[in-house]
C-alpha cells in the first residue's frame, strides 16, 4: 500500500542547485544593498556618529595683534571673553530649530543683538530689504545677489517664496511664529555659509558677559548643543579714543566669505571692519590652531590637546600721539558744544533765520608732522564706542549727525578763506604778482558786468580794506584782493598748483572710506554736463565755488607749503612688532610725493600773511598773546542752509614748524571759533615736548 502523505517526487539534483544559486544570488543583493545604503545612502551620518564617539578636531581662535600709540601706549588690547557657540556634536536635529530660537531670546534679554546675512525682512509679508541709501542699497543689492546664488534660483524670486523655501529646507514647523521662523532662519542661513559642522562649530557671539552665560549653563536642558568658550576679545583700553582711524572686528560678512576663504581664513574667523583692524589685517590676523577633542560613546570628553598652537597676530603702532588725541577730541566736542550754546543763547534756532552757529554739531581736526607726514591726531565728532559697536549700530547708524563718518577722510567741505594760501602761491610762483603788488579794495568787484561779488568786511561794515598786498590781503582775508588775483591767474593755472598741493585727490592714507575732494574748474564742471562762467574763476579763488576738501588735505597742503614745497603721503603707520618679544618686524619711512620748489620769496611772503593773520588779524583774539609764534589762516565758508562752516587751520612754532592743524566745524559760523582747538592742541603738544625735553618719557606700554 502507497504513503498517500508523501506522493511528490524530490527535485532533481540539477534543479536544487539552481535554487541554492538563486537564493545565494538574492542574499548577495540584499547584503550588497544594505551595505551601499551603510557607506552611500547612510555613510556620513554613521562617520557622523563615529566620529562623536572617537575625536574630532576643532579650529581655535588666535589672539589679533595690538594697537598702540606712537610711544607704545595702547589703544587696542585683548582679554579672555566669553563666546556662544553652537556645536554639531550635540545640537540634535528635531529640537535644533526651538534651541536657535531660546538663545536669541536669552541674547536679547541681555541687550545682545544678532544680525544675520539673510536679505529679507524680519516680520511678514516678507520682502528684501531696501535703504534710501546709496551706498547702503548696494550692499543690501550685493547681499541679495549672493543669498540667490547660494539658493540655486535660476531666476529672482520675491521674497515670500524665497522665505517659504527656507522655512521647509530647516523645517521650521507651524509651532513658531512668522517672525520666530525668519529668526531662526536667518541663523541657519548663516551658519550653512560659515560651514557648520562637527569641526567647524558656528560662533554666534563673542564677549558674553557673566549673566548671560550662567543662564545658558543653569538652564542648559533648553540649549542642548550650546557651547561656551574662551576666546580672546578686543578690548578697547580707551574708550571712544579713536574709533574712527582703529575701526572694529567683526564675523566674517556673506559678501566677503570667498575672498577671505582664499586667503586662508574659516568662515567662522574674526576679521578688521573699518580703520587699521581693516587695513593691517594681514599683520594683526593671528592664525588659528586646532585642537582635538576626545570623547567617549556616551559623548563625554575625555581628553583635548593642541594638534597646532594658535599664532597670535603681530602689534601695531600708530603715528598718533595718544595724549594729544584726547585733547583734540575733548576740546572738538566742547568748542562744538560752545558753539551751538552760544548762538542759543543769542536767538537761534529753528525758524529763526539766524546763522550765529546755533546748529553746530560735527566736526573735525587733523593734525600732521609737517616733516614726514605722520597723523598726531584725526578727531572726528560725533564718536561712538568700537566696544559696544555692533549693539549699537542700529541707533549710530540712524542718527542724523553720522556719528560713523570719519569727517577728516570722508568729510569734504569748502575750505573758505584756508584756500587763499593756495591762490597766493600759484600768483606769486607763475609771475602774475610781487609780494609787493597792491590791489585797492574798491568793496565790489565790477570786472564782470553780470557778476559783481562783494568782499566781506564792505556786506558786513560798508567799510573796504583799501591798498593791500598779498601779506594784507592774508591777514585781513580781503575777498577783493583774491577776486583779481584769481581773474588775473586764470582756473587753469590755479587748478594745476592745487593738484600738486595735493587738493581734489586722496593722500593715501591707510584708511578705507576716503574721498578725493574736488578741485573747482570747468573739467569737473563740464563732466557734470554744467557750464563753467567767469564768474566761478572769481569764487574758486577764495575757495567757494566747487572746491571740497576732506580736513586731511587741508592740514596736508598746509604743512606742504610751511616746509618749503615737500609734500608727503600722509601717514597714519609707524612700526609692525612681534606680540611676543616686541621685536621689530617693519618699519615705515615717511613718503615724498612731490617737491614744489617754492622760492624763497613766495614762501616769506605767505608765512608773514599767516603770521599776521594770529597776531593782529582775523585769528588775533585767540592767538594775540600766545606765548608761541603761531601762523594760521581762519576761513568761513556760506552752505546751502543753517550757519556758515567755521574752519581754521594752523602751524608753529612759527619760525620753525614742526606741526600743522586743521580744524572743520560743520555749521560752526566763523572759522576765528575753531581756532581754540588749535589752541588748546599747541598747549599739549608744547607742554608734552617741554617734559620731555627735562628727560622724562612717557610710559611705554608695548614695551612691558
């Protein structure tokens, strides 16, 4: 009888091995698939959370190099700080987005503001930022453009769906706010440029104070994946003392991330934003070190060591004269003050027509080396603190004075009466007068039918200044007297001795932001599409018209002319030293640009107006019994509206000049008003030079 349970036939031997081959054939894919989707698919979150468990390493900060004065005392120095960080290594995904945003609420709590790169609006319905601006507008247009690119959009698009993209890329989910996801946003976008990653931690502030930091390490269950470090900082040792020519340090902008990058710097690194920290950054950059970080599978440190030291930056030292800065920007600020107080006190103000000075607010004052060109002093007010720079930038700049323009650079103003040296020089030196040449102040000038200007003193008193030479002419600035000079000289003539007086070009100073100015004349005039008239030869000589110079080249073609014709680059540099060992790396040299070859006579002539101009002329109320020579010229120069700007400028001792002054004080009436401020820098500087002279030096900080 058959087993009715077991009827099938077994598979042939040939068909078992094809079945054994198949399912050996099917095994191998699925173990080939799973490893692929291991090392491709998966690979980088594995060596992510390998490398958790392992080492990484970071890249640490070096200090920058220091800045000191021209006799080693410090205006710039560094301290240990705090720094914010967020770290890839415990920052988790799904609550990465609730962390970016309870730390921007604890940095604001503590008066901290971040900024970001992202080009949009911070609140809905979201669109990209403009500025009435222009300067301003083109770099939000820079920053636009970039922000596209880095998208990938093919073409522009607006605002709204840019932001809705971002919202969806960093999945800000519907649990925040329209303006808590453009914050968070903002943040992720910023730190997807610099790079973030497990080495490459993203700073988000540096210089946390005490508070804040407890806050972030006691409630540390809300900020998974913050970090604090230690880091140096700049500390600015004297306060607003100089912002304008040391500028500040800052992150690495979107729009400067390449060129940087190609320079060897992380996108992350701390760089010089305006004033020397930007113009010495090659010298003052330090290079960062690295530093691996041991940890074990639960993610505890277990080691840290320096793979690389970090080099610290190089020091530099300035040409400015710390002491006689403080003076300068002190007296700026009360001589302005002074000012405005007075023509308060006198009737004006809004509405009232009058243009005693009331509306004085901004100055300048410059002060150089006649003999090499170094800057002693570049005082600029307004002023603000480079320490509490980024805090504040958003009042600085929305403030109407522009408490953030370097006025001795970027300030260009018509000089007045300063101008009338100019003028003179280029009438004596081409032959068109003698020192003793006299023209009679007839009040009006009648050369010109359809334009008869007046001088001054004859629209002020109906008096005139009569029979008067060039040295009479400085001395009482006798509009007249230049009126016929200038005719006489002709534009062109005066436009090529103000080029090389170094007016209408910039020095070349190691400062960004500098304005060239503008030499009055019909080339200009005509690239402006506009008309040049005989009448402008006449204003142009007395230094109105469409002459507009910075402070700088006013004190510069002061000082080019009282050293006998030798015009320098203007300088703001002395040494580069080593941060350790204070050793000299590189000096720098004053720097000619061109030799005038005034003669002996011209130069006498224009030295005996200057003198006279202190003694017993316009300048004589401030400088009458000053115990030292001094030679000056006071200009007064009429705006569009409000009060005349006041500008002075100055050199001593007379005989033997070693310094020159300018002083510009926007709104400030008469020129006669600033010249306290040179008075009170000769005070310093001829005190500090008398102590000195006795053997006593000050204080050499760099040296210590």
């Amino acid at each position: 009888m058959r087993d009715s349970g077991n009827n099938q036939k077994a598979l042939p031997f040939g068909k078992r091995r094809i079945a054994l081959l198949v399912l050996v054939v099917v095994l191998s894919v699925v173990y080939l698939f799973r490893l692929a989707n291991l090392q491709i698919a998966e690979g980088a979150s594995y060596a992510e959370r390998a490398q958790k468990r392992i080492s990484r390493s970071v890249s640490v900060s070096a200090p920058r190099g220091e800045i000191f004065d021209r006799y080693g005392r410090a205006f710039v120095k560094n301290r240990m700080g705090f720094s914010v960080q967020l770290d890839k290594v415990n920052l988790q995904t799904e609550t990465q987005n609730q962390v970016i945003l309870n730390l921007l609420e604890v940095l604001d709590a503590g008066g901290y503001v971040y900024e970001d790169n992202l080009p949009i609006t911070a609140e809905a319905p979201f669109a990209y930022l403009v500025s009435e601006d222009e300067s301003e507008q083109e770099r939000l247009q820079k920053q636009k453009e970039r922000f596209l690119k880095a998208r990938d959009y093919e073409q522009e698009v607006d605002a709204e769906t840019a932001m809705a993209d971002l919202i969806k890329r960093y999945k800000i989910g519907d649990e925040f706010t329209s303006a808590e996801q453009r914050r968070i946003a903002g943040m992720r976008y910023d730190m997807e440029q610099a790079g973030f990653s497990l080495t490459s931690p993203y700073t988000v502030m540096t210089d946390v104070d005490i508070s804040t930091v407890t806050i972030l390490r006691e409630q540390y269950e809300n900020f998974q994946g913050v970090t604090i470090d230690t880091q140096p900082v700049r500390e600015y040792v004297a306060g607003s003392l100089g912002a304008h020519f040391l500028g500040t340090v800052g992150k690495i902008g979107a729009d400067e991330v390449e060129e940087y990058k190609a320079k060897g710097y992380l996108a992350s690194d701390t760089v010089g934003k305006g004033g020397i920290e930007q113009t010495m950054e090659e010298y003052l950059r330090g290079y960062p070190g690295t530093k691996v970080i041991e940890q074990n599978s639960k993610g505890k440190v277990t080691d840290t060591h320096f793979s690389e030291e970090p080099q610290p930056g190089n020091s530099v030292m300035l040409t400015i004269d710390k002491n006689l800065q403080q003076v300068a920007e002190q007296s700026l600020e009360e001589t302005i003050n002074r000012i405005a107080e007075q023509g308060k006190r006198q009737g004006g103000g809004p509405g009232t027509g009058s243009k005693n000075g009331w509306d004085a607010e901004a100055g300048s004052c410059v002060v150089l080396k006649v003999d090499t060109g170094e800057v002693l002093v570049d005082a600029s007010y307004p002023t603000y603190n480079p320490a509490t720079y980024n805090a504040d930038f958003n009042e600085l700049n929305s403030d109407p004075r522009r408490p953030l323009l370097n006025r001795t650079i970027s300030g260009a103003y018509e000089p007045g009466s300063t101008f009338k040296m100019a003028t003179a020089l280029a009438v004596l030196e081409e032959g068109v007068a003698t020192p003793s040449t006299k023209v009679l102040d007839l009040g009006i000038y009648r050369y010109y039918p359809d334009y008869q200007p007046a001088c001054w003193l004859y629209t002020d008193t109906g008096r005139t200044h009569g029979n008067v030479d060039v040295v009479g002419a400085l001395k009482g600035s006798c509009n007249y007297y230049f009126y016929e000079m200038g005719r006489q000289l002709g534009i062109t003539k005066l436009g090529e001795w103000c080029q090389r007086l170094g007016m209408g070009q910039k020095t070349g100073i190691e400062l960004p932001g500098e304005r060239a100015g503008t030499i009055a004349g019909p080339i200009e005039r005509d690239e402006r599409g506009e008309t040049w008239w005989d009448g402008d030869t006449l204003q142009a000589a007395i230094g109105q018209s469409d002459n507009l110079l910075t402070p700088l080249q006013l004190a510069n073609y002061v000082a080019t002319i009282v050293n006998g014709g030798t015009r320098y680059q203007p300088t703001l540099l002395r040494s580069v030293r080593s941060y350790v060992g204070n050793e000299e790396i590189k000096a720098f040299e004053p720097t000619v640009v061109e030799e005038l070859g005034i003669s002996e006579t011209s130069y006498n002539a224009i030295m005996a107006g200057m003198g006279a101009v202190t003694e017993d002329g316009t300048a004589s109320s401030v400088f009458g019994n000053y115990p030292i020579k001094v030679g000056g010229k006071t200009g007064t120069a009429s705006v569009p509206s409000g009060s005349a700007t006041g500008v002075f400028v100055a050199f001593a001792p007379f005989d033997n000049p070693e310094i020159a002054v300018a002083i510009v004080i926007e709104h400030g009436a008469h020129g006669n008003y600033a010249a306290t401020v040179a008075r009170d820098i000769f005070d310093q500087y001829f005190g500090d030079k008398a102590v000195a002279e006795l053997g006593i030096q000050p204080e050499n900080e760099l040296a210590q």
